[in-house]
C-alpha cells in the first residue's frame, strides 16, 4: 500500500474519524446517516458533498470525486501519501512503522524529499546565524531601513547571504552531495572551462525562508539590498520535490497558527514577502503573498480552507492591470467572497502602513470593493471616455461584466453608475444587457474516471450494483457468495477479491478501506460504486435480484461459448458427445433463471 503495511493502514483509518478530518475543512451537517457540506473540490451553492462515517469515505454527487481519509487529507493539504499518513498517524497518536517503504521507486523519493528538507533546514540555520553574526552590516542598514524590528526579523527568520561560496562549503561539511545542494534549490550549478562551480543561488541578498503550513522551510525568497536594475529585487529559489510556486502561498505556517489561536476573518493576499512582513509587524497578520505568479485554483483552494473572505491588496496601480484579473474570478469561481482593497495610486501596502498606520491600511480594508466593480473600475481607467469610440467600448465591456450578477437589482445600480459616467440612458443599457452574451461558467475541475465513456453494458452495471449492495450494508445482500469471483465483470473483480478475502476474515468491510487497498486504476470503479451509496434502497432489493440474474446468465452464456468453441475444434466423437451434453445440462440451467 505504497510503501506501508496494509494493517497499520488499516488500523490508522480506523483510529481516526474522516467526519472530524473533513470538518475542519467542510462545514457539515448530519442529515440522516451521512454529514453533508459544500464541495471543498468544486464551486457549489447546494451542498452535494457527502461523508459517510460508518464507511469512512467522502463523495460528491457533483464532480464525483470520492476517496477516504487519507486521499482527503493529501487533496486538501496538498501533501504526498506518506506525508498523508504521517499527518494522521501524529493525530492518532500512533508511531510511523520504523520501515514502511519497500517499493524501490518510493523509496527513493522518499528519501530525496527528507534530504531536500533537511538540506533547506541546514540552509535557513546557515542564513538566520550569518545575519546575526554582525558581519553583514548592510543587510542589517537595510533592515533598518524598512524599520523591521528585532522580534520580526525573528518571526519570519530573515537570514543573510553574504556572498556566493559560504552556503555551498556550509552543507558539504553537514555531508549533503552537491547533486543534493543544486536539487533542492539553494545552490546553483555552472561550468567554467570544463570544471564545475556550485554557488549560493541568492548569494549576497536578505533571506526570507518559505514555510509551508506545517512550518518546514521549503524554499528561499531573496532580496537584494542595493537597489540595481540589472537584477530583480526579489528572486525565489527554483520549484523542488517539496516547492511548487503555484501550490504555496508565502506566511501559511502563520496564518493556520493565528487563525486556530484567535481566528480570523477573512484573508489579505498581497504581492510581496515584504509587503506581508510590514503587515504583519503593524499587527494585521491575516496577510499571505503568492510566490510571484498569478493566482491559481490550488492557492484558492488553500485559502478557502481558512477563510471564505478574500481581501486583494495588490501595489495603487494594480488598476491598470487587466490580466490579473482572471486570478480574481479564480477565487470567486472557488466559492470565495472576493473584494478588491484600493491603494493610493503609487503606493503598496508597505507603504501605506508606514505613512498612515494599522488604522489607516485597515479603513482601505473595510472600504474594500467588491470584484463586479473593481472590473468595472478597471475598464473605466482602461478607455477613454472622452471619445466616442472608447465611450462605445466601454460601455459594450460594463455591460457583459453587469451581465455576470445574479441580482437584478445589483445590475440596475451598477447600470446607473455606467449612465452617469456615458451619459447613456438606462432604457438603452437595459436592451444592451438583455442582448449581453451571458458569461461562461467556469466547470468544476473534472476527475480522470469522468473521461470514461458514458455508457457501460449491462454486465458492468449489473456487477457495480451488487457489489455496492454489499459494501453498503444492505440486508438483501448480506449472504452475497464470494466463493467465485468470476461472477462479476472484468472491472470488479479484484474487488470481489478483496471482499472475499475479507469476507473470510471477520466479514466486516468499510468502503474506505477499499481505497488504497486496490489498485489505483480501480479508483475511477470505486467513484461510481460510491455514486450508488444513496440509491440502493428502497425498490432496490428487485434490481439487486435482477442484477444477480443477468450476471449469473452472463457467466452460463461464456461457458456455453467456450464449450462450443472446444466442440468445433474436438476429433474425439466421445469427447464431443461430453461437451454437447455439458452444453444442453447449461443452457437448461440458464432457462430455470431465466
């Protein structure tokens, strides 16, 4: 079971409960047997995401995806099935099997991601002492400068690099290869007449170590000190087996800290490490940074987990800047309420927090407006309304963005504004609207097993019935025979197998159990087993039945087909005369079921 004794898998499943694992990312209400909450996989207003806590398994009847505990835990916290089960054995209590890993591919993985790990440790341990040392006095002159105080260059464990040899003598005496040092991402790699030179990547810059939410150094941000335009101010170290840009959001491990000791409300993502640093001091510690890249679902999907409020506080003249807005509608098409922070034209939010306070940076907060009109700000700074033509463009663009609310009386407001500023009347806005190409929905991101075809034959429903009328615990399937699993199609059968292995154990079965314990090509079968979790009652006894019937007709129609097939091809007349009535005695046998 990827490398871990299929028992201890077993046995931690059933120590922890998916309901309470799931519920501190989904809001869930028990209705019936089952809680029930929104998706946290796809934007849904009706919640059709279903935890089944006697099975220890989830499903949504919308994207259908569906897995157990573990699977739920490296989805939503972005973390490898090892790191999965590590996270739940430490909730549990339970101590890590000292060896778990036999798969040879695994394993090495495994042991690259802990040396990677414990190289980037070594590194923010190297960083953090050199810019305590005192021998990096303009990095500490530039700390001065942006007023960083003591205890936040502690918090966020700034470090120094003073110059590009240090870090790489640094690690090779802790016994890390250089092969290491470049993989993981603080050391760069070049050649120079045919011989090899490893240096510090951020060398002679502040370092400002990425944490990820369960506070492992994953990756450096440096910035340098001396302003130059040959260079970028700020440089990240390269994505790794542990570092993905659009997969990390920079202060996560603080904001899960702040948010589970005092609680927040509502998220500000801003565009610097800096500008979250400055934030921070001044005491708004709900702030995050994306890691130099436009927003992406998987760092909606992060923030969502803390907050269903997300407060945009990008640089004054991020107004101009049409193409992140597709980021935005990102965090809106994720179920996020998404509001645009307005900044004085020229100034970030580092500059505002020094020149008017916490107060002042937090009025622009509360102040902060919502997406549908900060698209329209953006279009009325866009073209100039002072000509006819951009008057024309603008209002054809206002017009399909009012399109986008649900409410009709938010488009007439927002149709006023556009008048005012046109000119235009209200009763030709209306008709414009009306005629307005609807905006597209954006669909929910689609699991492997919904690529499938639609249409199975009848053998494979037929088989996907009656085994979820086992594993679900129906009473008119609890003395389904397993003796031989030939019985159920193709696509079931190491199912069956499984279950009858169980089944000659102690007779108990969780569906959560099924995942991990086949294969993962099973995993798109399990979706569609688990599609049925709710419709097998009631008048589902009779289709059980019939289901059975077809099967058990199925495998006598293939028995007779084989037996012909041996008759053609048979010399001996005795012989053949054996498998004719061995022909006869089944299809006799197919008309008593039928």
């Amino acid at each position: 079971m990827k490398g871990f004794d299929a028992k201890f898998i077993e046995e931690l499943k059933n120590r922890v409960d998916i309901v309470e694992i799931v519920g501190k990312v989904v809001q869930l209400e028990k209705r019936g047997a089952n809680y029930w909450g929104r998706c946290p996989f796809h934007h849904e207003k009706t919640p059709s995401f279903s935890v089944n806590q006697i099975g220890q398994f989830y499903h949504c009847f919308g994207c259908h995806r569906s897995g157990d505990v573990i699977s739920f835990v490296m989805e939503t916290e972005s973390l490898d099935f090892a790191d999965a089960v590590a996270y739940l054995a430490e909730r549990a209590q339970m101590k890590l099997p000292e060896t778990t890993i036999d798969d040879e591919k695994i394993k090495k993985q495994r042991i690259k991601k802990e040396r990677t790990l414990a190289i980037l440790s070594d590194a923010e341990e190297y960083y953090r002492s050199l810019y305590l040392s005192g021998k990096c006095k303009k990095h500490e002159e530039y700390v001065e400068k942006r007023k960083l105080s003591k205890e936040t260059v502690e918090t966020f464990s700034i470090g120094a690099s003073d110059g590009y040899d240090g870090l790489p003598r640094y690690l090779s005496k802790k016994g890390y290869e250089f092969s290491e040092m470049v993989d993981s991402g603080a050391v760069g790699e070049t050649e120079r007449n045919g011989e090899k030179r490893y240096y510090d990547f951020l060398g002679g810059r502040l370092i400002i170590p990425v944490f990820d939410s369960y506070g492992k150094v994953v990756a450096f941000c440096g910035r340098i000190i001396e302003d130059r335009k040959d260079v970028g101010k700020y440089v990240n170290t390269k994505e790794t087996i542990v570092f993905t840009k659009g997969k990390t959001l920079f202060n996560l491990n603080n904001l899960k800290r702040i948010k589970n000791e005092e609680g927040i409300d509502g998220v500000i993502v801003v565009e610097g490490h800096m500008d979250v640093i400055s934030l921070y001091q001044a005491g708004i510690k709900n702030v995050v940074a994306s890691m130099g890249t436009a927003l992406t679902k998987d760092q909606a999907r992060i923030i969502k987990r803390y907050s269903d409020k997300v407060f945009i506080s990008y640089d004054g003249d991020f107004a101009g800047r049409k193409a992140a807005i597709r980021g935005l509608e990102i965090l809106r098409d994720e179920g996020l309420e998404v509001k645009v922070v307005s900044l004085p034209d020229g100034l970030d939010p580092d500059d505002v927090v020094k020149n008017y306070g916490k107060e002042g940076y937090l009025e622009l907060v509360r102040s902060a407006m919502p997406l549908i009109d900060f698209k329209l700000d953006v279009l009325k700074k866009t073209y100039d309304l002072n000509t006819v033509d951009g008057k024309r463009k603008y209002v054809a663009n206002a017009v399909r963005v009012i399109k986008e609310s649900p409410y009709a009386s938010e488009q007439e407001d927002l149709l006023k504004t556009v008048r005012d500023l046109t000119g235009v009347t209200m009763e030709a806005l209306k008709r414009d609207l009306y005629n307005a190409e609807a905006p597209k929905e954006t669909e929910p991101d689609e699991p492997e097993i919904n690529k499938e075809r639609t249409v199975d034959d009848k053998i494979v429903l037929a088989s996907r019935f009656v085994l979820a009328s086992y594993i679900f615990g129906k009473d008119y399937a609890k003395n389904l025979d397993f003796s031989d699993t030939g019985l159920f199609s193709a696509a079931h059968r190491e199912i069956a197998e499984y279950l009858k292995e169980r089944a000659g154990e102690d007779g108990k079965v969780k569906f959560g159990d099924l995942f991990g314990a086949v294969d993962e090509s099973l995993n798109g079968e399990l979706t569609k087993i688990a599609d049925l979790s709710e419709n097998v009652t009631g008048e589902g006894e009779q289709y059980y039945k019939d289901c059975l019937k077809t099967l058990k007709i199925e495998r006598i129609n293939q028995r007779i087909e084989d037996l012909k097939n041996l008759s053609k091809s048979e010399t001996d007349a005795e012989r053949r005369r054996t498998l004719v009535f061995e022909m006869s005695k089944l299809i006799k046998e197919k008309q008593k079921i039928q």
